[in-house]
C-alpha cells in the first residue's frame, strides 16, 4: 500500500524526470537544427519534422536515459534535503531503506518505459529516422559488396562475386551444399542473381552439378526461381543496422549469424546487450543520485547536481569505452555492457550505507 508520502516522491521523481527530458531535448533540437540546416534546407518541411525529429527526439530521450533519471533523482532530492524534509521524514521513525522505496518504484516505472521503448517502439522508428539521414544529411548505408561468402545453412556455402543491393542483382553466384562427411554434392553456379523478397531469389543463366558417387548430372537453364535461406543484410551490414531491430530480431540475427561464422557482428551483439544494460542502470543511478543528495550540503543544491552531473556522464562515456573494448575483441559484449553496471553497483552499495547510518 502507497502512503501519501510513496505517492508524493513518485509523482516529483517522475515530474522532474519528464522536465529534464524537455529542457535538455530543447536544446539538442536547437543544436542539431544548427548543425543539419544545409541538410534540412534540401529536405522537404514534412519529412524534417515528421520522419526525422518525430523519431529523433524519442531515440535521443532514450538512448540517455540514465543521465535523465539521475538528473531527477539529484535535482529533486536535494530540493527536499535543502528545505529539510529528508530530516523531518527521518525523524519520525522512517529508516532510510523505507525512503528508499518510492524511488526504487519510481526507477522501474522508468526502466520497464525505456526497454520497451527501445526493444518495440524505437526501432521501427529509426528506420524512417536513418533514411532520412541516409538520403539528406550523410549516406552511411552500405549498397554494394564484393566477395561475399557465408554459410547459408548447415553444409551450404553461398559466394557472390559482387552485389548491388539498389537494383538487388549478384554477379557471379555459386551455392555449394556438403554432406555429413564434408563431401561436395551439389554445385549451383549462376551468371547472376536477383533478390526478390525474404528468402525468394532468381538465379538467370545457371547450372546445378549433382554428385552421387562417380557420377555427375548437370541442369541448365536461363532462369530458376529458388528459395536460399539469406538475404542482403545479412552480408550488407551498414553502421546503424542495429538500431533498426527489435530486441528479438536481434537476438535472433546474432544467432544466425553466428552460426553462419559472420565476424562482424559485434555492433549487434553490443546493442542487445546494452538494452538490458541501460534497464538496470535505472535502478543504480538511483541509489547513488539518492544517497548523494539526501543529506543537506554545505555547497547547497548546486554542489550535488554538479556532482550527479560528473558521474552521470562518466557512466556514459565508460559504457562507450567498455563498448570500444568489444568492438576490438578485447572482452565479450555482454561483459563490455555490464563492466559500467558492476563498477557503479559497487559505487552505489558504498554511498547507501554512508547514507543510511
């Protein structure tokens, strides 16, 4: 049962993190609108707003949650301490664990928000944010490919000699399918290849080799229609690819790529990792945001938003260089996106018992 004073911190806590998110928000837009001008002057007006800072402005919200939620959390806690609520509260009997409560409440209202956010929401909507970006600001993505080999399924080894994914067609595709023992059985070879939908493809001018003992059975033909378990994104990888995936497509994706013995998929691997990651730091940046702030201090208010402000954007700038650790092999993603976590947990147990004695 919430007493008045759960509902009354729940309601500040999520009040002031809705405010940090619109004045911060406010002066990103004012930046980016500065640093993409030239670009959004090409654009039309209606897809600035509504395919790009529709998009954006969740994705942004999103992907700095945590500095939100501490923000919240220093800003109105030190108000509290400042006008000596915090010690009134305390002396009434309410252990510090008690007070802890309504924030911990409040922190999984905002963790449960941000993962689904960004395991359903945000994703489709980085789609239209990237093509936007893609046509008008800066084209990062990836159209063409050359050399492409990957195992398609167990015993199937696919190679393209070059792909163009803006007309769909490969040059020069093979597909060769092994048996239990490593043993060749089949060969397909086409002059090209042309990707329809899913796993639909079209190989033109091609020729299938069967292999059953000393014997060969060669088909040709000028156009066969085929099922081939892959498609272009699973060889053309462009750098915000995984932006574009629910968490279940990614878990997924990295799976099968996995499989497929695809090596650079570490981006992928991070990003699934760093959602659940970002869900927990909710709860961590809490603790240390509350127990900093809870006691009145000398400096005043100022003195505590600067310090939440200091270790809030060096919990982000350490996930990113733990982030630079995966993408050279050096640890595992999952490791690399909890490294943060494990270090500001240990942080945040130390500044509750400080604060609770």
């Amino acid at each position: 049962m919430f007493k008045v004073l759960d509902r009354y911190i729940i309601k500040k806590f999520l009040g002031t993190y809705v405010f940090a998110i619109i004045l911060v928000l406010a002066i990103v837009v004012m930046f980016d609108v500065n640093e993409k001008l030239d670009a959004f002057m090409k654009a039309p007006l209606k897809a600035t707003i509504f395919d790009y800072y529709v998009n954006f402005i969740p994705y942004f919200a999103n992907q700095f949650a945590p500095l939100f939620t501490f923000i919240a959390v220093i800003f109105f806690t030190s108000k509290l301490a400042a006008h000596s609520e915090i010690v009134a509260i305390l002396s009434t009997g309410m252990s510090f664990r008690r007070l802890l409560r309504p924030y911990m409440v409040s922190a999984a209202v905002i963790a449960a928000l941000t993962f689904f956010l960004t395991s359903y929401v945000i994703p489709p909507a980085n789609v239209k944010r990237i093509d936007y970006t893609n046509q008008y600001v800066k084209n990062k993505r990836v159209d063409y490919g050359a050399n492409i080999m990957l195992m398609v399924a167990p015993g199937e080894i696919a190679y393209i000699n070059r792909y163009d994914n803006i007309t769909k067609i490969g040059a020069k595709f093979s597909l060769e399918k092994f048996d239990d023992n490593k043993k060749l059985v089949s060969r397909l070879t086409a002059q090209s290849i042309k990707w329809d939908t899913l796993y639909n493809w079209t190989v033109r001018d091609y020729v299938i080799r069967d292999f059953k003992g000393n014997r060969e059975y060669i088909t040709r033909g000028t156009s066969l229609d085929t099922i081939i378990p892959f498609e272009p994104r699973d060889f053309l990888i462009s750098a915000n690819d995984h932006e574009k995936m629910k968490t279940s497509e990614l878990k997924e994706y990295v799976e099968r790529q996995r499989e497929r013995g695809v090596a650079n998929i570490q981006a992928f691997e991070i990003e699934y990792h760093r959602r659940y990651a970002m869900t927990a730091a909710a709860f961590i940046l809490t603790v240390i945001g509350m127990s900093l702030s809870s006691r009145k201090a000398r400096g005043g208010m100022g003195l505590n938003i600067g310090i939440g402000l200091v270790l809030s954007f060096s919990y982000i700038l350490f996930m990113t260089i733990t982030q630079t650790f995966a993408q050279s092999d050096l640890t595992s993603p999952m490791l690399a996106m909890w490294i943060p976590n494990i270090i500001y947990a240990v942080i945040a147990l130390v500044l509750y018992l400080k604060a609770a004695r």
